[in-house]
C-alpha cells in the first residue's frame, strides 16, 4: 500500500499534477499519524495550525484505507469543499473510484408528500406574498426534476425559507414506511447510497443523530462503521449539546392544535375535533406563565421540582390531553383512506391517513419532548429565555392572561439541555469505535489538549501539535493598546471607536472589526458612522454572512463590523484583510445557565472553576478569531485586542500564548506604522 505522506511529498503525483503546489512537512507528518491510527486503532487528537492543508492529510489515509470511513464537519462549507473540490481533485490524480456520499441532515432534504399538500393549500404556512411566491416557483420547477431533493441545488434561493420546515423530511413531518411516497421518498433514496458508499461526509449533528437514533433503538442513518475523522472538532461538544437538548416554546400547543383542526375540517368531515385540542391550548399557557421570565433576550434558570403548583398541573393535564389526541388520531385514520393517483406524471395526491399519521408523530414527540423538558436530572440545566425585542411593537401587543404581552415574537422558549455531553459522549459514539482523528486548526491550550479531552470525555491514544508553515512574526503583529479603559466601563465603545478610525486610516480600510455583542457593535457602528474614510460594513441581526464578505471583498477598501459568527469560517487571504480588530476577551456569558453550571461543575471538580473552564474556553475562542487575520504565506497585518485584561490579570499571559506568535507590537504610533508599511 502507498503510504499517504509519500503522495504529498515534493517529487509526489500531487506536486506533479496540481499547479502551485507546496511541499508541507507539518502535512506529511499529519498524514501518516492519521495513516496510522487508522491502521492502529485508538484516538489522535491532532492540531494542525492554518496552511498545514489538514484536509488533504486525512483525506488521502481515508482513501487508501480499504475502510468505510466518515468523516464529520462543523459546517456545510467545508463539507461542500470536502465533497465538490477536494475529495474529486485527489480520486482524479490517484486514479481512485472510492464512492464517496455527502450526507445532510434531515431537514435539508424535501418531502414529496408534504410538499404536495404545500402545494394544494392544505398548510398554515402558504400564506401569499411575492417574496414567497417567487420561492414557491422556483422550488416548483427544481422538486419536478431533482434527484436528490437537497435544498441547497434550488437556484436562486438566498436565506432562509420561512415555510420550509413544513416541506422538509424531519422526523415531526415523517410517517415512515407506511407514507405512500417511501420507496420515492430523498431521504429513503438518500440512505439507500449510504449503504453502497465507503467514505460518508457529514456534519456533527447529523455524527450526533446517528448515534442517538442507534442508542433509541430506531436504525442507522449512516450504517456500519468503525472508523470517524472529525475535522473542526472543537465544535464537537457544542454540536451533542445541541443534539442531546430540548426545547419547547409557548407557542408549541398552538400551532400543532392548529394543524389538528384544519386536519379535522378538511378530512374528517362532520366531525367535531377532539376536545382534548381545545384543552391542551389552554393548559399549555398556563404551565408557560408558571415558568420564570427574565427581560427579553435574558436566560433564566429554573428547578422543574419548584415551578408553581398551577404549572405543575398544568404539565401532567398537557401530558393527558396529548395523549387522548394521540389516541384520537389513531382511531380516526382508520376510517381513512388514499385517494387514487390522477396520474403518474401528477403529483402526489394528499392522503388523509397518513395526514393522521403526520400528526401522530408530532404529538407523540411533543409529548416526549415536554417529559424530558420537565424531567429533574441533576447533570441537566433548564432555563426560559424571552427572545431580544426591538422598536416599541411590543408595547402595542394584546396582554395575555398573567399580564404579559403576546403576539408572533413574544414566545417564550424553555430548553433543557446536558452540562456535561463529554459524560455522555463516550458510551454514544467513542466506545464503539475502532479509530477516531479528532482535528482543528485550534484545539490545545497551553500546549496539550487535556481541556478538549474533558469536554469530550475522550483520552488521546496520541497527541500531536504541528504549528503553521506560515512565518508568523515576520507577518504579523499583534497590539494590545495600553490604558483602554475597562471593557465593562461606560467609555469603553468609544475609546474602541477612535482607535478603529486611526488604525483604518493608517491601513486604507480593510479591516475586519470582530465583537462579542450586538451592543458594542452597534455603539461603535454608531460612533464610526459619517466619521470612518473608508466604506462602512455592519452585519445584520438575521442575516447570513456572505452577502457581507462578498461586499467587503468587492469594496477592496471596506471596514466590516461583525459578532460571533464571523469568528469562524471567514476567509479573506491576499490584501482584502490586513487590519483585525478584537474588542473583548470572547469569555461566556456570566449569566447564561448552562455556561454558569459547566463552570460551576469545574468548580467542584478542580477548586478554580473559572481558570480550568472560562479561561481554556476564552482562549480557543480568541485563538479562533486572531486566525482570521493570516490566511496565506505571503498575507501580512496586524491583530488588535482592546482588552486590557490580557496584560492586567494573572490569566492574560496564558490566553497571550496560546495566540500565534506574532510580532508584539507595544504602542499605538508602533501599530500605526506597521499598518503604514504594508502594501
């Protein structure tokens, strides 16, 4: 057998066949322990620093293995590059034919039944408008000839699809085998290749998924397999919180109420619905207005055993009617049945049983929704959260029954969710693994990666940390600005503000100005606004990030203001980006239950919860973001951190080192002409 770092070598089929190739020794070397620990067994953690080129050195021991691999991702863009690019590049020169299969969550592929029922008007969701039905249209010529029903091929589509939950194949939508479009369903289709392919590219929440439905009992999504590559992996653990939470908003009864009396009226005619559906409204508000709420956009953290006796019966009389729907729906989609077909060419007419079915699986996953939910479990954390309100609408909702306002946006949403996936995780997925590559770009603190290790609940078999190839203190440097004021004090957006526009100045725009709140971005947006030479760029509370980057791109000269999300995934190599402001030390939010629990179990486990759990956290965070700046071997630009932190307090040496090593730069007249002498 080839070994892998041998194809990656200088005089290699890759050096030969791809134009501007770089021999990299931190990628032969990345190679063959991956190589290894497949052929070896056991679990490498493996952190490989920006340009080491980590895909092409997992990849190509998956390839050559012989094993059925997959491999998971944190987002679709490096999945998509994985699969379209990379993985076809690398089987073209090694004359390869491993079938290989992207596989998405569930909620991105269509479902052929409910989009027929979308389609004849028999949902809450087709309400017209020219946005939508400009969708509709689109969606309509693409659902006539897709082959894989994944929504990210329609044209055209920017942003999110309000409706397209309601189209979707996720479970609530799903009846099984008994639906009359299975043997055609994507998703049966789609898990059909599964079985016929060696290497599965996937994200963390689909790797999550599939181990909660083996663990349940229900199947594999993925099928047989002993060996997992993840790359991001330190997005693993937020991936299985979300995987392993539950939540349920005020508005859950309502709209699923809503559904059963349409159902009701529209195919089971002269029929009442249940009166459990009436019941289950009003029970439902009332154990929501039992549950504690802080101020919009505010968590607040609640013991399911204290809640008000009003909410407490209020859930086990939920629990009931729920069960009388589950039971109601059941007898009466006996005495229904399918249409005929209108032809083979039509579309799929609407089946009243399995419209019964539908919303079977609906009540019966509420139901156990709201059990777990509610269900005391010493290492769970549950809390409320009223989301963020703008403008005064709010102030011209209709008071509901315990004097709060309601309306579409005054939902209120309680989740659950585990302090400790890493306790979970083992058992789940690790145990039953023959290997397992755990990779990112920043993944160890202070030098070894005991802090991810814990998160995880994973030991490394080995460890390896491969630095860049990049020549980090000839590119780059790195400002701490001395005497900001306190990044908690009432000056400090201002002061962060004036110094943004002389360094702008001094770099001609592009620059990159990163935060860790709305409100600070939008104090200094504010304070630059009118003031800043160069084209001013914010993001948008809603909106996606790529519209932004292609702007900013296409500007040549802009400043682009952004939260957390621009924190990862953004790549801005070359002289679009020679400028990266940091405004704050990206800590967890100190009023967040489930941050202020995980420390709080640090606490206990180690005397210093927020040095062994907010600082390791901070750290990789920051380490993150500081990545943004250098993205080639010939980028070059200067990193700004306002926080004053990182050379007051005992931990800022730590979070300090675990930074590139940039040139330290002392003053702002020093930063000024870094930024002057660049191209």
């Amino acid at each position: 057998m080839t070994a892998a770092a041998d194809l990656l070598g200088p005089d290699g089929p890759l050096a030969a066949a791809l134009p501007g190739f770089e021999f990299r020794e931190g990628q032969v070397e990345m190679a063959a322990r991956v190589e290894e620990a497949l052929r070896r067994g056991g679990t490498l953690f493996v952190e490989a620093g920006t340009g080491i080129g980590k895909s092409f050195a997992y990849l190509l021991p998956a390839l050559l293995s012989g094993e059925r691999i997959v491999v998971s991702t944190a987002t679709k863009a490096l999945q998509d590059q994985l699969f379209e690019k990379d993985l076809p590049t690398l089987q073209e020169i090694l004359g390869t034919r491993v079938r290989a299969l992207r596989v998405k969550g569930r909620e991105n592929y269509l479902c052929r039944l409910e989009w027929a029922r979308f389609g004849e008007g028999q949902t809450p969701w087709a309400v017209p408008s020219a946005t939508r039905d400009r969708d509709l249209r689109r969606i309509a010529r693409w659902a006539r000839t897709t082959r894989t029903g994944d929504r990210d091929e329609i044209p055209g589509i920017e942003g999110p699809l309000d409706f397209w939950r309601s189209i979707s194949t996720v479970a609530e939508n799903c009846i099984g085998k008994v639906c009359p479009e299975y043997d055609e369903c994507h998703l049966t289709r789609l898990r059909r290749q599964v079985q016929r392919s060696r290497l599965l590219i996937v994200n963390h929440h689909l790797l999550v998924a599939d181990r909660l439905v083996r663990q349940n009992g229900y199947g594999r999504i993925l099928g047989d397999y002993e060996h997992v590559i993840v790359d991001e992996a330190h997005r693993l653990e937020a991936a299985a919180t979300h995987s392993l939470s539950v939540t349920l908003t005020s508005g859950a009864a309502r709209r699923l109420t809503t559904e059963v009396s349409r159902f009701w009226k529209q195919d089971v005619p002269g029929k009442r619905p249940p009166a459990a559906a009436g019941r289950l409204r009003r029970r439902w508000e009332r154990l929501f207005d039992g549950l504690p709420r802080g101020a919009p956009g505010e968590a607040t953290a609640f013991d399911p055993l204290a809640l008000p006796e009003t909410a407490m019966e209020a859930r086990a009389a939920a629990q009931s009617d729920l069960e009388a729907l589950d039971s109601a729906l059941g007898e009466v989609g006996e005495g229904l049945r399918a249409p005929a077909a209108r032809s083979a060419e039509a579309d799929p007419p609407a089946d009243p049983k399995a419209g019964a079915d539908r919303l079977r699986v609906k009540v019966q996953d509420l139901r156990d929704d709201l059990e777990m939910l509610f269900a005391p479990r010493e290492d769970f954390v549950h809390w409320t959260r009223a989301p963020a309100r703008q403008g005064a609408a709010a102030r011209r909702l209709p008071l509901g029954a315990a004097g709060r306002r309601r309306g579409p946006g005054a939902a209120l949403f309680a989740t659950v969710a585990p302090i400790h996936p890493g306790g979970l995780l083992p058992e789940l997925l690790f145990d039953s693994l023959q290997s397992c590559v755990l990779t990112s770009a920043t993944l160890a603190v202070d030098g070894g990666f005991s802090h991810v290790a814990e998160e995880l609940g994973v030991s490394a078999t080995e460890e390896a940390t491969i630095p860049s190839p990049f020549r980090y203190e000839e590119q780059a440097g790195l400002f701490v600005p001395r005497g900001a004021p306190a990044p908690t004090g009432p000056r400090f957006a201002e002061a962060v503000a004036d110094q943004v526009l002389e360094l702008v100045t001094a770099s001609r725009g592009r620059a990159l100005v990163l935060f860790t709140s709305w409100a600070n971005l939008e104090r200094v947006f504010r304070r630059l606004d009118g003031r800043c030479p160069y084209p001013l760029l914010r993001q948008e509370r809603g909106a996606g990030s790529q519209r932004r980057l292609a702007e900013f791109r296409r500007r040549g000269n802009a400043v682009l203001l952004g939260v957390r999300s621009f924190w990862e995934g953004v790549d801005l190599p070359g002289e679009d980006l020679t400028l990266l402001v940091i405004d704050k030390l990206p800590f967890p939010v100190p009023t967040d239950p489930l941050q202020r629990a995980r420390q709080a179990r640090a606490q206990e486990r180690t005397g210093n919860g927020f040095v062994r759990y907010s600082v390791p956290l901070t750290a990789l965070a920051l380490k993150q973001g500081v990545g943004r700046l250098i993205r080639s071997s010939s980028d070059r630009g200067l990193a700004v951190v306002f926080d004053s932190r990182l050379k007051t307090r005992s931990y800022g040496r730590r979070i300090l080192d675990s930074l590139p090593p940039f040139r330290r730069i002392e003053d702002a007249a020093e930063a000024v002409r870094f930024l002057e002498e660049l191209p």
